[in-house]
C-alpha cells in the first residue's frame, strides 16, 4: 500500500508542478482554444494542452519506482506484455492528441492512429474474450475477440474526448473510473493495475486543481484520449483476471456515463444526417445546463451519476447472477427516466418530421459541398476558388457571403482580396446573423492562409443553426486545400498566388 501512496503523491506533484509550466507555454507554441465556434461552452482563449501534464505525471513515478524500488522492478518485469503496451501505446496516443491540439486531424487520420494502437494492445495481451451476463453463460466472442477489443479500445478513447466538454469534467469522470478500477484490482489483488491507477488517480488530482471551473488550462486531445485509453485497456487486463460472472460488466457501467453520451452523439447525427464527427451542443451537460444549472452545477450532477454507477458496477463484483439481473434492470429503469427528463428519448411527430426534413437538407448542402471541393481541385486562382465557394450562400439560404483572403501581387506587395455575393432581395435592417470561419485559424499547419469566409442572414434568426455552421466548416476544409495548393505551386506570372504568413492554428 505504501507504494500505492508514494505513486499517487509524486504524480499529484508532478501534475500540480507541470501544468501552470504548460499554461504559460501554449500561447508561444499556439496551444490555445479560442473558443470561435457556437458549440463551445467557454467564451476567452484558454490553454490547451494541459493533457501533457497528465501524461507526464502519469509515467514520472512509474519509471521512478521502476528505477530505485527493486520490488516493483520484479513487477513489471513478472508481466512485461501488458506494461510495454501500456507505456508504447500510452505515449503514441498521447502524441497523437498533442499534434492535434498544435495543428488539427482529420477524423481518418486519427481513426487510423487509435486502429493501429489498438491492434497493437490486441497482440500484447490486451484481449477481450468473452461479455458477461447475468442471465446466463458469459458469451463467448470466437473469432470477434479482435475486433471487439480493438472497438473498444477506439470507443472509449473518444467516448471521454466527447465528454470533455465542461471545465473538470472528464478528469472527474476519469477519477471515478480510476477509483473504481482501483477497488476492483485491489479485491483481486492485481497489484501491477492498483500501481498503475494510483499514479493516474494522483496525476488527475494534481491537473484538476487548475481544471476546475473556472480553468484556466484544458486537457485537450492529449489529455482526453490517453485518459480513455488507459481506463479502456487497464479495465481489459482487469476483466482477464475477475470472474466469468463480471468480466468487462464491471466497466461497461462504470464507464456508462461516457458511453451513453457517445452512442446518444452517434444517434441524433444519424437522425440529422449531419457528419458523425461533427460537434454539436447537445450533449448531456450540454442539457443540463440548458435547463438552468449553473457550470459547476451541472459538472456536480455528473460526478454524482458516475459515482453511482461505479458503486454499481463496483458491487456486481460480490453478487450472484439473479442479484446482477435485479441490479442492472433498476438501473436502466432508472436511466430511460433520466434520458426522457433531458429530453432525448420523448420524440415527437412534429419533431420527427423536422429531424427528417434537417436530414435531406444537411445531405442535399453536403453533397453540394463536395462538388465545390471538387471543383477546387482544379482551381488556378483566388477568382476560380471564388466562382466555385459562392454558390453554398445561396444552399443555406443566407443572404450575404464574403470571401476573403491575402494574395501577393506586382513583386510580393501582399493585399487583401476580398469578393462578396448578396441576394439581389436582401434587405437592409438591423437584424444581422453572421456565421463566420477563420481560414489563418483553421490553418493545418503552422503556416496556414490567411482571411477569413462569412455568411450573413438577415431573416430574423438570433443565432447561427449548428447544421448551417458545420456546412461552412466543412467547405473551409476544402477551401484551405485550395490555397495550400496554390500557395504551393511553381512561381509564375499570374498574380494570384496565395501569400503565406506564420500563424496558430486556433479552433
């Protein structure tokens, strides 16, 4: 136990050390969240990269205890698989999570990345075999042991990079979680998992002292994904050692909180026919505190439900198959009662319908936005890229559209060109709702172009409709395409010829 402790208190010291170190570096390496699109919660630009702390706190005492305590030497070295994997893999997705907070991933890229660690965590050891049910035999898996394993991996991973949505959410989430894979491998003992929460139960601790609403740092990608791969692959090496009774029951509702928010995500997408990786604001916190809680309010709430499902799944460790049963219909009587007050399970005819209609206009404004990537391919200058973009305003039904970005003409003088379309009915009044896209923001790399795109509506909304938003979002992507090309090829005597200047990357 004494090691236990000295693990917790020197990663909860590296932590509270590291991050306030990292709050001062992420403005010069351009980790910040600017908080640019409606989906977000706060509202000035905070720190990003505070997940590395986590990470290095993490591992510090780890390799400290590897070097100067012999016992937990023998340790590691008794079950080498599940430690390699561990660290290997950790450390991969950790850097996975950092780039993207720096510079920007595409969803495949990442995907690609969590595949490819996960298949690797399979060949270490890291498998699930079989998932327990109280109504009988556990069901064994066969040939879909891989694949199980691997989408599990992956799902939880962004399951708490979904979450992690309010100020200490998802680092108390993961306490949670850590307490309960704790309780659960000390009952057993499985010591090497006690070490391995204790130094990340002590790593989170230190971090939320600045995470807490109101943060001043975030943990980012890198905080968020190598926090839902370690709970995903310590709570596999904890189901190969528990009973058949409760092999991987104990996490799935441990975890429930976050893998019900992924799947509700996934759902209403569907239903919207929006991207499935695109955010939105209506997530479970995202309701709560729509019906009137404060931040901290609704960040209390949560941890409240996930300490209830951790003593849940906590006590399917000591009960018999009927008892599980009993246990587990309360809880999803229960939870359809909770999802129905939020509002996600009482659907109406009426909302049916505009669910629908939303879903076959966002596919008729996708595929117009991919023939507009398409035609960017072969365009040869910002008035080409401006013939092809123009025509999504129109499909939005917004009023006014501006393009605007730095070019280089006559020897280098950089100038800003700028094109704007309106309706020939548009009226002019007050009322004025701008969507509007940072191209130096969103820039992929360090050196992104520069301007900006805006759509203007003047038909009496208040704010811009998150389906019209992701429409423009995702023509940037494909507008930045344009220009890192143009900007990329050969000198020649044609004057538009996108000028690059250095900038951050900002979301």
């Amino acid at each position: 136990m004494l090691t236990f402790v000295v693990a917790f208190a020197l990663a909860f010291a590296v932590a509270a050390a590291t991050t306030p170190l990292l709050r001062a570096l992420a403005p010069r390496i351009g980790g910040i969240d600017r908080a640019e699109s409606s989906r977000k919660v706060h509202t000035v630009p905070v720190p990003r990269i505070g997940g590395v702390a986590i990470v290095v706190a993490f591992f510090a005492p780890l390799f400290g205890l590897l070097l100067y305590h012999t016992g937990v030497g023998k340790l590691f070295l008794s079950d080498m698989g599940r430690v390699t994997g561990l660290f290997v893999g950790g450390l991969a997705i950790a850097a996975l999570g950092f780039f993207d907070d720096l510079r920007g991933l595409g969803a495949r890229q990442k995907f690609a990345v969590q595949f490819a660690v996960a298949g690797l965590m399979y060949a270490l050891g890291y498998q699930v075999h079989a998932i327990s049910q109280p109504f009988g035999a556990p069901l064994h898996l066969g040939l879909l042991s891989l694949p199980f394993t691997v989408v599990w991996i992956v799902g939880i991973i962004n399951a708490m990079n979904l979450i992690d949505g309010l100020d200490g959410l998802a680092g108390g989430v993961a306490i949670i979680a850590v307490g309960l894979t704790f309780s659960v491998s000390f009952n057993r003992p499985d010591l090497l998992m006690c070490l391995f929460m204790a130094a990340l139960g002590g790593a989170l601790m230190g971090f939320l002292l600045y995470n807490f609403n109101p943060a001043t740092i975030f943990m980012g990608d890198t905080g968020s994904m190598f926090l839902g791969f370690i709970l995903a692959t310590t709570s596999i090496a904890s189901g190969q050692k528990s009973s058949a009774t409760v092999a991987m029951l104990v996490p799935i509702v441990g975890l429930g909180l976050p893998i019900a928010d992924t799947f509700l995500a996934m759902f209403r997408r569907a239903l919207r026919g929006r991207p499935m990786f695109s955010a939105d604001k209506e997530h479970i916190h995202h309701k709560l505190l729509a019906l009137g809680l404060t931040h901290r309010e609704a960040v209390i709430v949560l941890y409240g439900v996930c300490l209830a499902l951790a003593a849940a799944a906590f006590s399917l460790t000591f009960v018999n198959s009927h008892s599980a049963a009993i246990l587990l219909a309360g809880l999803g009587a229960v939870s359809i009662v909770l999802l129905r007050a939020l509002g996600y399970l009482a659907v109406s005819r009426e909302e049916s319908r505009r669910n629908a209609a939303a879903r076959e206009r966002n596919q008729r404004v996708r595929g117009l936005v991919h023939d507009i990537g398409e035609k960017l391919k072969e365009a040869q200058g910002v008035e080409v890229v401006w013939d092809a973009v123009k025509y999504l305003a129109p499909a939005l039904s917004a009023r006014e559209m501006t393009l605007s970005v730095v070019v280089r003409q006559d020897e280098g003088e950089q100038v800003r060109n700028v094109h704007t379309w309106r309706a020939p009915e548009v009226a002019s009044g007050p009322q004025r709702c701008v969507a509007r896209v940072d191209l130096e923001a969103r820039a992929s790399s360090a050196q992104g172009p520069a301007g900006e795109v805006e759509l203007v509506w003047t038909d009496g909304r208040r704010a811009v409709e998150r389906d019209d938003e992701i429409a423009l979002e995702m023509l940037v992507d494909h507008l930045e395409t344009a220009l890192h090309r143009l900007r990329d090829r050969p000198a020649a005597p044609a004057p538009n010829v996108i000028e690059m200047r250095r900038s951050n990357r900002r979301s």
